[in-house]
C-alpha cells in the first residue's frame, strides 16, 4: 500500500438513523410502515446508548476518526422546542471521542428530518431554510473542539429520496418505492435523477448553515455528494456531461468556498446514448446489486477535482456490501490503491473515512453489510471483523506506528 501524509484521516461512519434506534421523531420512521417489503429500523443497533462502546472500537482498530450525526428530530422535537438533554447527549459522544483520541467528524443532518418538519412541507417549504438555520444556529452550541462538519449528507441522493418519499406517502401515487440500498435479483433499476427544486433549496440550506457555523465554531465546513463515477460509450460524452451537472456537478459546484468537499463513492455506471445503464445481474456483484469496481473512487475523486480543484477532498464514505469480509478487504484496499494513484497525479485528499462501522440498518433492510464490526441485533454484541484490524493497522503503520495493534 502506498504512503499516505502522516497527517492523513482514517475514520469509519455512521449515521443517526441508521444505528441509534427508536428514531420515532423522524419523517423516515413515519414513512417506513409505508414502504412495500421494507424492515423497520426499530431498535436499530442501540448506539443511541452504547454509543461508548463504538467510539472504543475506533480508537482500539488504529483509527483516528469516527464520523457520526446528530439527529435534527431528537434534538427538536417540535418546531422551536429544543431538549437540552438531546444536546447534552450529543456532547458526550463528542467528548467520548476527543477524549479516546478520535476526530469527531460530525454530520447535522445524514437523510432524516423532523416528523413535523416533513408534515409542513418539508424542503418545499417556504419556511424550510428557516427551519435549518435555526436547528444549526442551536446545534453549533456544542461543536467546540470538532475540527470537521458535515452539513448535509449526499444532498443529491437526499433530493431523490425526497420525492421517493413524497410518493411513498400518497395514497394515489403509482410510483413504487425502490431501497436505495437493496433490488431483486434482476437488473438493479436506474433511480430517476435527482430533482433540482429540492437540490437548489438544499444549497441553499448549506450555504445558510456555512455561514452560521464559521461565525460560531473554528470547524472546517463542508458537505458530502454522491459520486456515480460515470464511464462513457463511444459517442455518449455529451450525454454524460448532462447527466454529471444533475446527478453531482450542482451540488459540487455549490461547495467552491467550502473548506473541503466530501466525496462518497462505490461503484460505477456506465452512461450510453440513452443515459445510465442499469447494471446486469453477474456473479461478482455486491449485496446491493451494484458492480464491484474498487477502481470507483479514483474516478470520483479526480472528476471532484475537475469541478473543484482548488477545494481539498475528504472520502467521507466509500466501502462494500459484501458478506464475505475478506472480499471488503481486497476492495478496500484496491480502492485506497486508486485513491493514492490519483493523489500521486496532484488530488488533494485529506483523508478516507470507511463506510461503515457497523452493519447497519441501510434505508430499507438489514441484509446488505457493509460494516467493519457485525453486531448481534438480538444482544447487540459488537464482533470486529478482520477488516476493522486491517484498516486500523493500516492507519497506524501511516503513522510511523507498528501496525500490530488489536480489537
């Protein structure tokens, strides 16, 4: 494995939803009785309180970051009541983390919203900017001493999700919902672009919640965007380039004065003449249908550069649904690899955040795994991988470490 800068992030990620549990204030757990054939995300992982317990497993692999977010629904219950207690309980995961020696990379907002900002409107709201600003003028409260914020996570997936949603709860919808994680053993469907409405009022919001943040904390601010890593047929270059403006180049675009842009990446597409294949059933396939080809977070993170060059990069996710853990770790280290060849050409990333920790609750079902660390969903035993060592060990020998540590 190539050297990476001594001063280089290596993390893993989570999301509120995902594994806190019991998440009854937010629009997803109202929509999810809703969603044909999906689990619920009930209990989750419990880390909403063994939340102690996954910062350790961080700092014990040789990691140094853990990205997590604060949920806007438990923080504000109801509009403009804000629980000091959910503050407080975010405040001492931060302090966990800072206090194992762990970067928190905190997210303010990673898919899920208020119930009753959903109800009013939701990003189609008039009032919509003014609700996120006043959630992140409270939510910057308790930053101090994080050197990374996220503000929105994938805004691009988000505005797809949005109006998934929207039709998920319409009774008269013909729409059907598709996980955004997880297909049948068919074709995985192209998901239909992201809309631009909802993604110019999520700049929007980013932008408002950047100026509040750099008047109130010392963090650096930026967003994170889902990177297709689109490849072009003979002929398609233009079709293509359509294609990068809505799908990413809008939401890239909007981050040229931020302190760094999150680039998040799995797989690749094709685009051809008639716009993005769907990718055929084949047997070297992730859990979530998708192609694997490692080789996707070079090309996301050299087409970031292209759009933003003068803005440095974070990988704030990119990993493998897979079931065999040996398989995550040959991806992830020929993704690193593309990573790395791509810095040798003069990309400027500072750091590679695994997603994810855990094997989580992903949007729909429980089945794709994409977590460094299994967790027993009856116990809620934490069992670390072999990856988690590889990847922390990794980190450490960066360093200038041993790289023998264990979890």
């Amino acid at each position: 494995m190539p050297a990476f800068p001594k001063s280089f992030l290596w993390g893993a990620a989570s999301a509120p939803h995902q594994v806190e549990g019991n998440n009854v204030n937010s629009d997803f757990w109202m929509q999810e009785p809703h969603m044909t054939g999906a689990d619920r995300s009930g209990d989750a992982l419990d880390s909403y309180n063994r939340f102690p317990e996954d910062i350790a497993l961080v700092a014990g692999s040789g990691l140094d970051t853990y990205r997590f977010g604060i949920e806007w629904a438990r923080i504000e219950p109801a509009p403009g009541q804000f629980s000091r207690v959910q503050l407080a309980h975010y405040r001492r995961m931060i302090d966990t983390a800072l206090a194992a020696g762990v970067r928190p990379f905190v997210t303010l907002h990673h898919f899920t919203s208020p119930r009753w900002f959903a109800e009013e409107g939701g990003w189609r709201s008039p009032q919509a900017i003014d609700r996120f600003r006043a959630y992140v003028e409270v939510a910057a409260t308790i930053l101090d001493g994080v050197e990374w914020v996220c503000t929105i996570n994938e805004p691009n997936m988000l505005a797809i999700m949005v109006g998934e949603a929207e039709a998920a709860l319409d009774p008269d919808s013909e729409t059907e919902w598709l996980s955004p994680t997880l297909e049948a053993d068919t074709p995985r469907p192209v998901k239909p672009a992201p809309s631009e409405e909802i993604g110019r009022r999520l700049i929007e919001a980013h932008h408002a919640a950047r100026e509040i943040l750099r008047a109130r904390t010392d963090a650096r601010i930026g967003w994170s965007v889902a990177n297709r890593a689109f490849e072009t047929r003979p002929g398609a270059e233009e079709v293509r380039r359509r294609l990068e403006h809505v799908w990413e180049d809008l939401y890239l675009e909007a981050a040229v004065d931020d302190d760094y842009i999150g680039v998040q990446a799995y797989s690749a597409q094709w685009v051809g003449l008639d716009g993005i294949e769907p990718h055929p059933v084949r047997p070297d396939n992730t859990l979530v249908r998708t192609a694997y080809r490692p080789d996707a977070l070079g090309i996301a993170v050299r087409h970031t550069a292209e759009v933003l060059p003068q803005v440095p990069v974070v990988v704030t996710e990119n990993g493998i649904a897979a079931s065999d853990d040996a398989r995550r770790i040959a991806y992830t280290d020929a993704a690193l690899g593309s990573l790395a060849e791509a810095m040798d050409d003069g990309v400027d990333v500072r750091g590679y955040i695994h997603w994810s920790l855990l094997d989580n609750y992903e949007w729909g079902h429980w089945d794709p795994t994409f977590g460094l660390v299994a967790v027993d969903r009856e116990t809620f035993e934490r069992h670390p991988k072999p990856s988690l060592r590889w990847l922390g060990n990794l980190a450490r020998r960066n360093r200038g470490g041993s790289g023998d540590g264990a979890v």
